[in-house]
C-alpha cells in the first residue's frame, strides 16, 4: 500500500462517508496487498469494500460473498476477490477452496472477519482494518499497516 494518506485513522458518520473512505484508499492500494477486515456483525465491513473496489474501477458491485466465500472483481485494476470468512467453520475448508492459491495470485484480496481463527488464515504483511462502532452511531476505522 502507497503512503499517499497520513492519517491511520477516521471517524466516519454514515455508510455514504464509509464508501467514500474506501475509495480513498483504493488510490493506495497496490497489487497484491491484503487487506484483513475485522469488525462486528453491520460494523460497516462491506460497504468499506464497496468503496475500494469502486474505486479500483470495477463495474460488479460488491454484495457479501458470504455464501460464495469469495466474489472476484476482475475487472478492478488491480485485479480483486473479496472474501467473507464469517460462515466458514474450519481453517482447512478456506484451503479446500483455494485460498493458498489466491495468496499466491498477486490479486488484491480483501477479507471480511478475517480475524477468524485467530487471523491464522491472513498473511504476514495483512494490512488490518479495524471498524468499531454499531447501528447509527459513527463508525472509527483504524488502519495497521
Ligand atoms: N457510519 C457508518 N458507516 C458504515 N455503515 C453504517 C454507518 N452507520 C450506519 N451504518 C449501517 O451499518 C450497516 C453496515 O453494513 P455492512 O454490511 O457494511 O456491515 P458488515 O460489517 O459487512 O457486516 P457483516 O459482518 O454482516 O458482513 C449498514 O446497514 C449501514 O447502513
Ligand atoms: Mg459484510
């Protein structure tokens, strides 16, 4: 990710202010970085990548993969797949679908509740995105990079 912002953190009033804070990170966002989503249920993880993968440029809008695990945004430059590890019951089913193939893919992977398992799934170099806060009040999003 490109150091192009110097905060690391923002507190965000409404889901319109979320997308456009994903859109200013997707201006940062370099192949093959991994982005690790945590935050609770309607924290605002998705809408988050609905902007960053606007950003990127892809036509497909982003919707929970929650049933799919994955939705790929191949048409996002850089190429993108997000994923929603939230229904996954064990780490072994994300590898039985593929995910060590995607970590090696160079796309930009971008992982609701990746702090499943302990965030055992997540590489090394994740860049953690932290969103606190619930129903209508605002939203803080930290960003560790
Ligand atoms: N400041 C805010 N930022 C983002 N979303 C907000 C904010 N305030 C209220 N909301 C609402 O919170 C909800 C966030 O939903 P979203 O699907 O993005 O959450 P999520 O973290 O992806 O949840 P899940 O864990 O189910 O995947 C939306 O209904 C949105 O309208
Ligand atoms: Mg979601």
């Amino acid at each position: 990710m490109k150091k192009i912002f110097s905060a690391t953190e923002w507190l965000i009033d409404d889901e319109d202010e979320m997308r456009r804070l994903g859109a200013m990170l997707a201006k940062a966002i370099e192949a093959g970085d991994v982005l690790g989503l945590v935050g609770n249920l309607g924290a605002g993880k998705t809408r988050l990548v609905q902007g960053i993968v606007q950003g990127l440029g892809s036509k497909i809008p982003a919707v929970s993969p929650t049933f799919a695990l994955v939705q790929e945004h191949r048409d996002a430059v850089p190429p993108t797949a997000h994923f929603d590890f939230y229904r996954l019951r064990t780490a072994d089913e994300a590898l039985g679908m593929g995910w060590e193939d995607y970590l090696h893919g160079g796309m930009v992977l971008l992982v609701e509740w990746a702090d499943r398992f302990d965030g055992s799934l997540m590489p090394p170099q994740t860049i953690w995105v932290v969103i606190t806060g619930s129903g209508e009040d605002p939203r803080r999003v930290r960003i560790k990079l």
